[in-house]
C-alpha cells in the first residue's frame, strides 16, 4: 500500500496526520509512505526526520493525492482539496459530515471511502479517535475562555479564580462526556464554581464522585440551562451526539439573558455547534458577538497546540492506519466492527445514519456492500 499524508489546508491547521515513528512501522510493514513538503513543520517535525523515518518526501498535494491508496489527514478535506477525489481512494481523517452536505456529495460521487475517525467505536461504547482530541479540546476551552474574559480581548474582566474576598468566576459546561470532563477539570483546578449539565444521570453522579461534590452536577433541561447562563461568566458547550449533527441546546433568546461581556466557547461547533447562535470561526478571525456576549467558535481549537494534539492523535490512529494498509480497507473494514463504524461513504452512497439522517439523505447498509 501507498499510503499519502499531504499538508493541511484548512486555516491554521497546524497538525499533522502521521509522525515519523508510525512511517518507520508501515515501512517495515512493506508498505511506502508519501509525505508533502513541510506538512509537520508546524508540528515541529522536519522533512529530514521523515525522510530518516523511510517516507518519500515530494513538493505538491497533487503529488500525494494522486500517488496514494490510502490518504490520512488531521481535517476534513477542503474545497481546494475535491479535484484529488477518485474511485479507490481510501480517505482516513476527521471527516464530521453532518453539517457539511457538500462534501458529503464529493465523495459519494467520486465514490471515495470516507473513514471518519470520529464515528470508529469500539464495543464498550468509545470513541478511541475522538477522545484525545476532546481531551485536548476540553483543557483548552477553559485556556481559551480565560483568555477571552480578559478586558483587552473584549470580555468582562473576570479573573476565573478570584481573589480573597473576591468571589470567582462561575463556569458552565454543557455536557458531561470527555470534552467537558477535562473542561470541568481544568476550571476547577483554576478555582472557578463549576456547574455540569447533563441529561444522563449515572454520569451526573460520576462526576459527582469524582469531585467529591465540590463541582455542581444539574440535570439537563430548558429551565436548568436558561437559569444557568443567566449566572455565568464562561459557557462551554461540549455536547456529542456521534456522528450526527450536535442539538441546539442554547436557545437564541437565552443570549440576551446573559452578562454583558461573558464568553461562549462552543466546542460542538465541529458538529455544527450546540448554540443557536453559533457558527464555525477560525484561528485567524476567532471570535464575535451576539447580544454582548462573546462567541468562540474555532471548529480546529486543538491546532493551537500542533505537537501535543499530533502526537496524542497518532497514538490513537495509527494502529487503525496500520490495520488498513495490512489488511486492505475492505477486509480491514469487514474484519473490524469498530473501524467498519467509521466508514461514512463507501462505493458511491452514504453508510452512516446519523450523517443521513442529518442531511435527508438515504443511508444504505455497509454490510450490503462488502
């Protein structure tokens, strides 16, 4: 197998999708590995290194692109990218396709397999792929809230932690799973009133346990949300439905209800975001406003920290990678259950029903074409 890693496109993403040690294995594997010019040099790894590690280092995407089977990449393909797609292909990347039924048209008609790391899941109900990335994620937004509360960054001038005789600051975190875990963790280890909102209980009083009551825990719904914003200084929404499009669990009239100059991290914004009034930014224009209220909703916050967020991703990915380039994507596909879950377009049609059902559109059994 040839597999290709091309640099990434996508604005500030500074990732890369494969480091030099996961070259060394596939090249003794039997395998050859084509790397763009420069694609971890925003990661701090040099073409020399890949170039020791056994890969092939060439100066164009196209070169790539049209050289490999395989192509891993950190995000999802951008439009510049489109012209690459062929029959064949096997794509190994986040994909998150909900929101994005354009490129989900890219690829069923150039009949691209689209494997998203975000939809493998193993039989205990995780999501191996999507964890260290949300891990990253979730002790970000806290980082990047903190920043932003700052009066010079447009916020309203809260030091999360306090000061003797000054309370801290209060943080909200919409959902409970790995994103706002490590969120908690972080506000929490700065002394901010944490609150957690969630609708599955039994995760409510894990975090109960784990924090031993010194983090709020509510349950979710309108009212509990709505009354929550009205108090916080920080918002972080880290809801996950996998795979489909996230839900809308901050109304539009629950903005204005908020403190002037308060912050809204939306994690969720890979998936389309959780709030209403949220929509994708980028590194380079990050931020704006709604009602006063400060929104933050860079769809690749984990590109900030290119070296810890490459190297805790691979970790993640490459053993899957590996079992593609041995195996071949359909028997790897037909021998795994929890990679098969991944695949999101296979042979021309869309084999995912969250990412049908999220852009009503037919979804046909991956098994029926195997």
């Amino acid at each position: 197998m040839i597999i290709g890693v091309p640099r990434e496109v996508k604005d500030h993403e500074s990732r890369v999708a494969l480091v030099p040690h996961g070259v060394t294995a596939l090249v003794e594997a039997g395998h050859q590995v084509v790397v763009q010019t420069r694609a971890g040099s925003l990661s701090s790894i040099t073409d020399e290194e890949y170039l020791e590690a056994g890969a092939r280092v060439v100066p164009t995407a196209a070169d790539v692109w049209n050289a490999a089977d395989i192509i891993t990449k950190v995000k999802e393909p951008q439009p510049s990218e489109y012209g690459f797609f062929r029959e064949g292909l096997t794509l190994f990347t986040y994909l998150h396709l909900a929101p994005l039924p354009e490129l989900t048209q890219k690829l069923m008609e150039t009949k691209v397999t689209g494997i998203a790391y975000e939809t493998i899941q193993e039989k205990d109900g995780s999501l191996p792929l999507l964890t260290p990335m949300s891990e990253v994620a979730g002790r970000m937004s806290v980082q990047i809230g903190a920043q932003y509360l700052e009066a010079p960054n447009g916020g309203r001038g809260v030091l999360l932690g306090g000061v003797p005789g000054v309370a801290p600051g209060n943080v909200v975190v919409l959902g409970g799973g790995i994103v706002g875990h490590n969120a908690a963790k972080m506000a929490h280890g700065l002394g901010a009133n944490v609150t957690i909102i969630d609708k599955n209980l039994n995760r409510l009083r894990e975090i109960d346990d784990i924090y031993n009551g010194s983090v709020i825990t509510l349950s979710s719904n309108l009212w509990t949300i709505r009354e929550s914003l009205r108090h916080a200084d920080l918002v972080i929404g880290a809801v996950l439905i996998p795979g489909a499009s996230a839900p809308k669990i901050v109304r539009r009239d629950m903005i204005p209800l908020m403190k002037r100059g308060a912050v809204i991290v939306d994690v969720a914004i890979d998936q389309g975001g959780c709030c209403e009034t949220s929509h994708a930014t980028t590194h380079t224009d990050p931020i704006y406003y709604v009602d006063n209220v400060l929104h933050y909703c860079v769809s690749n916050m984990p590109a900030a920290v290119p070296h810890t967020s490459t190297y805790g991703l691979n970790n993640a990915t490459f053993p899957y990678l590996l079992q593609l380039a041995n195996k071949g994507t359909h028997a790897a596909i037909a021998a795994n259950p929890a990679l098969a879950l991944g695949v999101n377009t296979f042979k021309g049609f869309c084999t995912y029903p969250a990412v049908a059902e999220s852009q009503n559109i037919a979804c046909t059994s991956l098994s029926s074409l195997l």
